[in-house]
C-alpha cells in the first residue's frame, strides 16, 4: 500500500474517533490494531494531519472496490465499537458510504476554511452554477415530500427559489421594517431597489457570487446540480476545515433524497432525532446557517458582484445592484473613465477564438526613439480624438475636453475615480476590477470582465452592454 493511501486512511480513522467528542480506551485499542494491520507508521499519521478530509476521500476512491469494501466494514467497527453511533459518525459514515459505495450515485467532500457562522449543520442546501430546468421541475413538483423526507433525519432543506417566494410574497411594509432595522444605513430608494432586485435573485447567481466568489467554494464555479450538506470539521494542521457532502442529482430528485435517509438511518442509533420546528414562512424570518447569509446577500448587500452602469442619459456611473452612482467626478474624469473602458477592449490580448484572454490599456509614456516617437503622437492625437467624443456623449463641448495627454491634467483625474470607486470598496465584490491601475510596463487600464459593464443612451430604451453601444461603435471607427 502505497503511503499516501496509508495517509487517507488514517485521516479518516482518526476523524472517525474524534466525531463524537469522547475518545476511549475501546476506540484507541481498535486504532492500535488497525495501524499495524495497515502499516500506518508515525509519519503516515503526520500526513494524515495535514491532509484535507475530500482529498483522503479522493484517495480511497481510486482504490480496488473489493479493499473499499473492507475498509467501509473497518470504519463501521469502528464507529461502533462504543455500541452507539452518535449523530456526528452518522454523517462521517453517510458520506462513506455514498462517496465509496453508492453506483449510481455521483458524490464528493468539499473541505473548506468557512466561516462557521455561515452554516448550520442541520441544513441541506441546493446548488447549481447553471439554471437545470428539470431537476428544478423535479424537486419543485416533490418540494413537500423531499421535506419531509429529509425531517425523519432531523435535516432542513433550504432551496432558494422558496426562500425568495416567501420573500416576495411576505407586505412590504414588514419587509421594510425588517430591513431597516437590520441596516439603518440604507435609504428608502436603496430598500426599494433590493426588493425589486429580490425578485430576479436565482440558485446560480447565489452559488457563484456567493459561496463561490465571496466564501471560496471553488469548486462550485461550476457545480452540476447538488445537495450539499455540512458533514463534520476537522482540524489540518493548524486550520479548522469544514466539510460538505456534495450529492449530485437526476431528474429523479426524489429517490435520490429516500437513498440518502435510508442509508442515514441506517446508522443513526438513538431512538430519538431533534426535528425543528421553526419555519421561514408567513410573517417569520429564519436567520440562521443559510437563511441567514440570503437575507444578509440579498437585504444588506455586503460585498455583492456588480454590473458598472453608464448612463449617457443621466451622465452618471452607477453600481445599479446595490443602489450606488459615483459621487465626486466631473464630465471630464467619467469621459477619461470610459476612455480607459474602451481601450481595454480595443487593446486586448485575445486567443485564437476571438475570445480576450487579457484586457488592453493606455501607455502614455513616451518612447525614446525617434521612430516610435512618432508612432506614439500619432496614438496620443488618436486617443484625444476619443476622448473628445466621449466627452461630447457626457454632454460636453468636444473642442473643450481637456487635454489628457498632459500628465498634470491627466493624473489628478485618475486619482479621482480611484476614490470614488474605492469609497464602496467594501460594497462591491473585487472592486479592484472597477479600478484604474498602473502596470509594470506603465500601462494603465481596468481588469473587469467587459461583460460586466452596461450601457443606457437616448437611443435605446433598454440597458444593452456597453460593447453594443453607439458609442461604442463611432469610437471603433477612428482606429
């Protein structure tokens, strides 16, 4: 046996032993012998010690299915070697099981350094990274009896598209009131727009502005359709992580869920399970473990992903999903903004699809040769003309845009919209993206993905993207 696998298997052992909070002498009497059966030397138990749980369980599974078999019967020893499972093994032995033996299901661990408060252990939330039509049909049409499914286990299902209806449909004068209070910072215009925003919120955008990008699942950027559920924690190394059991799903939501509780209660040995009765319905608001982090997403919008709107009709730059337009800049610092916007279009680094691998920018240092000198006067004239007629867009005088090839006017204006981004850095998601930066090789520009950006003119009724803009289009022509 190789001696990674040796480390795999003490790390879930040693999980094993610690689930219930009480570790005795039946237990370490048991561990003893399983070490020598399995040659698990002291520095095997080191590596376990640094290994994450989903990677231990990443090893076994690629072992003979014969040898899982018997070591599935070898953790059950041992979680019943006090004659009791506690409901901690219960949950240890239901990932085992499911992730080593279970044929026709598809499941994993995700172990990550969570914030705890984040999740309660008694939840089971539904993930995707992408809208599944019929797997959503599924445990919409079968909501009531996957609930009550998951209940006989003492488990809570949490699924989006139902906390958002109660939302939805709960007055909003109480809705209000709740929000208020929670962030009195928040202006009535601002509450309005989250409610509005409340209606449009969906499992994916959850799952990927959320705990992919805020809480650093990475592996739900791009999650098939699952359950996911909080297992146990272990401690690797110095650091505390939490484990999840991932489930994928079929179309068949419901016999999936009936696996899931047999095999449970299969080892579950108290005669009781402690079902809560609290309900996010009517007039209460759970507030706690998930529900708790849709209603902080969603309610007081602490570090949401943001689109950049530019508004050519209202001559504003605004955050639209959590109600904020940049304050402080004058005509010429958005024009130079949106400049810097253009550019990192115009200038990319694209593959061989067409597709950016890298956004573009603005050199304004001046080469030394001669030769290239002329070249950069001729790009400088180019980029005035630009900026003129962005300029122009914001409702001023092309022929009086300021002259931003000249770094004492350019550079007070850049530091301009550095503030007044930054001033809602903790607002929106990697607000670096928005931020005007220097390189090494002194080429200034933006890192937002251009999809992020949107567009609204007098021309169109509707926000397009800033790509589809006219705008867009006239200043594509000079180059």
């Amino acid at each position: 046996m190789k001696a990674i696998e040796k480390a795999a298997i003490s790390r879930i052992l040693i999980d094993l032993i610690k689930a219930d909070k009480v570790i005795d002498s039946r237990e370490m009497e048991l561990y003893r012998n399983l070490k020598n059966q399995f040659s698990i030397t002291r520095k095997d138990e080191i590596e376990a010690y640094v290994m994450p749980l989903n990677k231990a369980v990443n090893i076994l599974k690629e072992m003979e299915q014969s040898f899982i078999l018997d070591l599935l019967g070898t953790f059950e020893d041992l979680t019943m070697s006090d004659g009791f499972c506690a409901r901690e093994e219960t949950l240890l032995m239901l990932m085992l099981q499911l992730c080593l033996n279970s044929p026709f299901l598809d499941c994993d661990v995700i172990s990550s350094k969570i914030e705890e408060s984040w999740f309660d252990e008694r939840q089971v939330l539904y993930v995707e990274s992408h809208h599944a039509k019929e797997i959503n049909i599924g445990i919409a049409s079968n909501y009531r009896a996957i609930s009550r499914e998951l209940k006989l286990c003492g488990l809570d299902f949490v699924y989006l598209p139902q906390v958002i209806r109660h939302y939805i449909t709960t007055p909003r004068e109480l809705l209000n009131e709740i929000v208020a209070m929670l962030s009195p910072s928040l202006s009535e215009s601002a509450i309005a727009g989250l409610l509005t925003k409340i209606k449009l919120f969906k499992t994916d955008t959850f799952c990927i502005e959320q705990l992919h990008h805020k809480l650093g699942f990475d592996e739900l950027a791009d999650t098939p359709p699952a359950f996911m559920l909080r297992i146990s924690q272990s401690k690797v190394g110095n650091e505390i992580f939490t484990n999840f059991l991932r489930i994928e799903l079929t179309a068949d939501v419901l016999s999936i869920v009936q696996e899931l509780v047999d095999t449970f209660l299969s080892y579950n040995s108290s005669d009781h399970i402690i079902v809560s009765h609290k309900k996010d319905e009517k007039d209460s608001f759970l507030y706690n473990g998930f529900y708790r982090q849709v209603f902080e997403v969603l309610l007081l919008q602490k570090s949401v992903m943001c689109h950049l709107l530019i508004d050519f009709v209202h001559g504003t730059l605004s955050f639209p999903e959590i109600d904020i337009t940049l304050s402080g800049l004058h005509r010429k610092e958005k024009a130079l903004y949106i400049l810097f916007v253009y550019e990192a279009y115009n200038m990319a680094i694209r593959d061989e699809d067409g597709s950016i691998k890298q956004n573009g920018g603005i050199n304004f240092t001046p080469p030394t040769s001669a030769k290239q000198l002329s070249k950069f006067n001729h790009r400088m004239e180019l980029l005035q003309k630009k900026y003129a007629k962005i300029y122009s867009a914001f409702g001023g005088d092309a022929e009086n845009a300021p002259d931003i090839t000249k770094a004492d006017i350019r550079l007070p204006m850049i530091s301009g919209i550095r503030r007044a981004i930054n001033k809602h850095s903790e607002k929106i998601y990697d607000a670096e993206r928005f931020v005007v930066n220097r390189d090494k090789n002194g080429i200034y520009g933006i890192s937002a993905n251009l999809e992020a950006l949107q567009c609204k003119d007098f021309q169109n009724a509707e926000i397009i993207s800033f790509l589809e803009s006219p705008l867009f289009i006239k200043l594509s022509k000079l180059d």
